[in-house]
C-alpha cells in the first residue's frame, strides 16, 4: 500500500505537513510522485476558466435559467420506471 503524506516543495527540498514518514537512512533512495495542487503563477489560466465559465451561465441565463428546463418534479415521475414490490398491493 502506497502512503500518502503532504509536503510543500522549496526547490529541490520538501518541507513536511502534517504527518512525516519514517527517517530513512540518508544512502537510501525513495521514490515518490508528486503532484502540483496549487499553481501560483497559472493567473492566466484561471482567468480564461472563469471568462468560460461566466459565458456559459450567460447562455444559461438567456435561455431563462434553470426554470426553463420545467418541473423536476414532474420530469421524475414522468419518465421514471415504477416496479411493483413483492407482497404489496398496486
């Protein structure tokens, strides 16, 4: 089982969070994967995903919201499938 623990990476060194894992001896080699949770300078890319995401509720917007789509309620016993229970009557 692989563990799992956090770390913030300055430079080449990882600063533990929270939970460590266990001192290994400094000849032995540990193979880990590290994935990126926050990038600070993807700005960019967070503006351009927040420009698609207001255009899209714009388009929701016009087309009147999600009212327009009808009653959920409605839909649901429209087009669910009622099964008959054993021992009970219909």
């Amino acid at each position: 089982m692989r563990a799992t623990y956090r770390a913030v990476l300055h430079g080449n060194r990882l600063e533990w969070r929270d939970e460590q894992p266990e001192t290994f001896p400094p000849d032995r080699e540990v193979e880990v994967f590290v994935t990126i949770l926050d990038n600070p300078d993807s700005s960019t890319t967070a503006r351009t995903r927040g420009a698609a995401m207001a255009a899209h509720l714009d388009r929701l917007a016009a087309a009147g919201g999600p009212g327009s789509f009808g009653d959920a309620a409605e839909w649901e016993r429209d087009t669910r499938q009622e099964r008959s229970l054993p021992h009970r009557d219909s």
